[in-house]
C-alpha cells in the first residue's frame, strides 16, 4: 500500500505556524474588543466582544460566530448580540463551545437587584442554526459574584466560574457546574474551595473541563504572606458527584505567581502563571501536569518563555493543552513595539517539551496590546484573541487563526514532506492510523486493493528464506541472537570470527533487505577488545 494513501492527510509542524486574521463583521465596531475569549470545536469557532455598545454606556456585549469552509478557512457566519440588551453585561468575556452548545459569560448582569452578580447565555446548534434556548443564573448570588467570568464545556456538562461568590462570609469564590437535559442545561450545582481560602482567593477564575474531570484556577490564592500566587484543583464527578481529587497545583512559592489559566486535556493539565519569576524577573510560564496511576498529579514540566523574555511580558496570561502541543499567550510581549503581544507554541518530542515558535501577527504596530489575550486549540488550529486589534476602528478587535502549511501529502499521495519536529515523517503519520492490510484514504482507513499491493495476512506467510552468511565456523553459534527492523537485521555469532589463538571473540552480522525480499549481507562487526579472548561478542 502507499502509506499516504489517496487524498493523503496531514500532520501539524508548530515550527512552521503563521497567524490569519478572520475578517469579522461589520457590526464589530470600535472598542468592541473582539477576541477578549476564544472558544471552537469542529467547523465552527467563537470570539467574544464583551464591550458591543459600549457608546451608549451599557456594555451588554456580544458573540461572533464562524464557520469553516470546503477550503478549510473560518468565515464569519453569525453574530449574537445579547439577548437581554437592557443593561450592562458584558456577554462574552467568557465563552466556551463544544459540539453543539455555545456558553457565553455576561458576568456584570444584575441579577434580582444584585448587581455583577452575572449571567450564562446557552445557544444550540439546531441542524446547522444556532439558536439562543436559555439565559441562566444560580440562585442566591451576592453582588460582585461575577458569574461567567470563566466558563467551559465538555460533553453534557458546563463549569462557570463565580470568582466574587461569597462563602462562608468571605468572596474567596466558587464554581457552578450543570448538566444538558437535551433541552436545557438543569439547576446549577455549587462547588466551593478548600475551607483556607481567603477573601479575594478568585476561586473560578479559571475553569477547564473534560468529561466529567474539572480544573479550576484560583488567581488571586494567597500562599503565606505572599499575595496573588494562584494555583488550581482537580475535581471529578464520582458515584454521581462532584469531589476534589488532587491538592493544590503549583509551583514554588518563590517562583510563581499569577497562576490563574488552566486547560485540561484527560490525564495532562496546564496551569497558566503570568507572573512566573525567572531569574529575577516577573515574565510568566506554563507548567504542565500529569496524573499517574495512582490518581496523583506531579509537575512534569515547566514551560517557559523564550531567552529574551522580558518584564511583564505576561506568559501563561492564557494557555491551551491538547496532546502533544501547548500555548502560551504572551500578551505583553514588546517585540518589535511596545506590547504587541505574540503567541509560545510548545511540543512534546521524545518526552520532552520545547518551545518551537513564537508567533507575532505581522500587521501589529507598537501599542496594539494583548495579542494572545486569549487562546484556544481547535483539533491541530490555534485560534488567538486580539481585543484591541486598531482594524478599520480603534480597538474593535480580532480573531485570529494559527495553521501550518506544510505537512501535507499532494493529491498524489505521495508523501514529499521533510520529517516534522517530532522526527516523524508524513508517511509515518499516515501509517500510524492504520492496520496492517490497510490504506489510508482522505475519509479513514480502506482494506487495500490489488492495485495497492498485496495485503498483510498473519495467518498465510511465505515459505522461510534462509539466511546463511559464507565462511561460518563449526560451532560459531550464528543466530544465537537477532534482531530485526524493517528491512535490516542483525544476528549474532558469539564464537564466531578468526581463531586467534585458542579462542574466537565473536561477532555481529549485518543483514539488508533488497525489493525483491531476498537477504544478504551487509556488514559485519567484529570485537576490538580483547580478540584473544573468548568474550561471547553478539
């Protein structure tokens, strides 16, 4: 088979991304802040403006909606202004997209006489049209709670964070989380802190879900006498409920601080530390943890921003995790102005993280802040927030999209692309996702045909090939040892080689593979040391 198979596919190399700015609609204008929160799943992505008719004072805000085309490019397809447009909510500060449910976070919204005790709007995919189905609030919420400052979704469920919640007298914050009926999503259910936590702790500021497993930031969480250190929990819903299954997730208390953007994928998890110390100065990280198999989560690495990091370039301020790539938004960074802001993005090669690009958009001028404000990972795209973008208007912000064009088997299928940052190849890529007798086509995994080759079956094996070098000696042990990869083998012959002396030091026969399937060989490696004597070598 050609491992590429028809249509061929693709594999992501992070060394080669380039940022595409999303043309947004005109109803963004200015100081609408476009991509303060990113979100997307599938063919469809999701920047909020939490600032929509902020001219007229109240800041209800508002959501625009994309969706990719047969090219492969986002195009804007819908823009939802809030559905309560009275007031001052600041709709999509937060917003989280996940099959087909949107979420999006209004967290000043009064809410029976209390003001920024804030709100959810929950928007459906009904065959292929968004429609808004419910506007929600848990009961009893104190003013100041900010509900909907942060907000995920996975599966049937949503996790909104209420930084300002009261508990127990003290607005160290909480988490609600509820589950989808098919219709609605039901009564939200409260999620608070470890008791210790202290005013202003911002428990909810941060809120990552997947499945039923959920991470939650605490930005403002004072370690000691130190202020603003932050960290994060993980909690499971377990026989019907939810619990808190990991202690408190940081690093050193004299390293990092701002620990308050978090983002789950399964048994890995990333915790955003804007503030992070290195060497003396304040320039952010993102440190990665995984679960074991005992349940525990250990740091397993530390990311951070590159050599020429600088202060206040505010690394981890945002951060996205799926599989082998991480991101960093770095909206602080000065690049070639003052706070232009850029994107760090990670991989995962050989067990080891690295930073393999730093991405700057390159219309950006000197004091258009907070590109990276915001991130998210759709499938292999990064989609990055720009909420002050100066586009057509002042600070009507942007979407932007982070793809690599290389990686691509032609139309071929033929696989001419240099191996990737992980060291595999687009060959290997596409072989890995089938079995043995299969090809890869452009819709999955096909059974080959006779014009691909002969298919694998491990029950009908040609007849043995014998393998039998020249110039053996009675008793060389040839074979005692082999190994085999591919199309290349070695063999051992442990009291093989000249007779020196009494004894044979042995040695190692290199054996090839040509295309006809026939064996010879290619090398052979002999013992150096000690040739006289008898060191069994191979």
């Amino acid at each position: 088979c050609d491992p590429c198979g028809c249509g061929g596919g693709t594999f992501t190399d992070p060394t080669k991304f380039v940022a595409s700015r999303l043309t947004h609609p005109g109803s963004i204008l200015d100081g609408d802040d476009l991509g303060t929160s990113v979100s997307g799943d599938g063919d469809w992505l999701v920047g909020g403006a939490p600032y929509v008719n902020s001219g007229t004072g109240k800041e209800y805000g508002a959501v625009v909606l994309y969706k990719k085309n047969s090219a492969g490019a986002f195009k804007s397809s819908a823009f939802f202004a809030n559905p309560e447009s009275t007031q001052t909510a600041r709709m999509g500060t937060s917003v989280a997209l996940s099959g087909s449910l949107l979420v999006a976070g209004a967290p000043t919204k009064l809410v029976a006489g209390s003001g920024d005790a804030g709100r959810v709007y929950v928007y459906e995919n009904q065959n292929g049209t968004w429609k808004h189905v419910q506007s929600q609030s848990p009961a009893g919420l104190t003013p100041g709670a900010h509900f909907g400052d942060a907000v995920s979704v996975s599966q049937q469920w949503y996790a909104v964070g209420a930084p300002g919640a009261n508990v127990n007298s003290k607005t160290s914050g909480a988490v609600f989380v509820a589950e989808w009926n098919g219709t609605q999503f039901g009564t939200p259910v409260r999620l608070e802190g470890p008791p210790e936590l202290d005013t202003n702790a911002l428990f909810g500021s941060g809120v990552s879900l997947h499945n039923t497993r959920l991470a939650v930031a605490a930005k403002g969480l004072k370690v000691g006498s130190d202020a603003d250190r932050g960290g994060a929990w993980i909690y499971e819903r377990v026989g019907g409920k939810w619990a808190r299954a990991s202690g408190l997730l940081q690093r050193a208390v004299d390293a990092a601080g701002g620990c308050g953007a978090v983002s789950l994928d399964g048994d890995r998890f990333l915790l955003g530390c804007f503030d992070y110390t290195n060497a003396g100065t304040s320039v952010g990280a993102g440190l990665v943890f995984e679960r074991d198999t005992n349940g525990q989560w250990n740091l397993q690495a530390q990311l951070p921003f590159h050599t020429n990091a600088k202060l206040n370039d505010q690394a981890g301020r945002s951060v996205a995790l799926k599989g082998d790539l991480a991101v960093l938004g770095v909206p602080g960074y000065d690049g070639a102005g003052t706070d232009v802001g850029a994107v760090a993005v990670y991989g995962l090669q050989s067990g080891n993280w690295a930073l393999k690009k730093l991405v700057v958009p390159g219309d950006v001028q000197s004091g258009d802040q907070r590109f990276g404000h915001s991130v998210a990972l759709v499938e292999r795209t990064v989609v990055v927030g720009y909420p002050q973008d100066n586009g057509a208007q002042t600070n009507n912000g942007a979407v932007f999209t982070m793809t690599s064009p290389a990686g691509a088997c032609d139309a071929s299928g033929q696989c001419p692309c240099a191996p990737d940052w992980t060291g595999r190849t687009c060959e290997t890529y596409q072989r890995d996702l089938c079995s043995a007798g299969e090809k890869p086509t452009a819709s999955g995994c096909a059974t080959c045909a006779c014009s691909d080759g002969a298919a694998v079956d491990p029950f009908s094996f040609n007849s043995p090939q014998s393998i039998k070098p020249t110039g053996l000696n009675t008793n060389d042990m040839f074979g005692s040892q082999i190994a085999v990869d591919g199309d290349l083998a070695l063999l051992g012959a442990p009291q093989g080689g000249s007779l020196v002396g009494s004894y044979r030091a042995g040695q190692v026969y290199g054996m090839k593979r040509d295309a006809a399937g026939n064996w010879a060989l290619e090398d052979v490696v002999i013992q150096s040391e000690n040739p006289g004597k008898q060191g069994f070598y191979g």
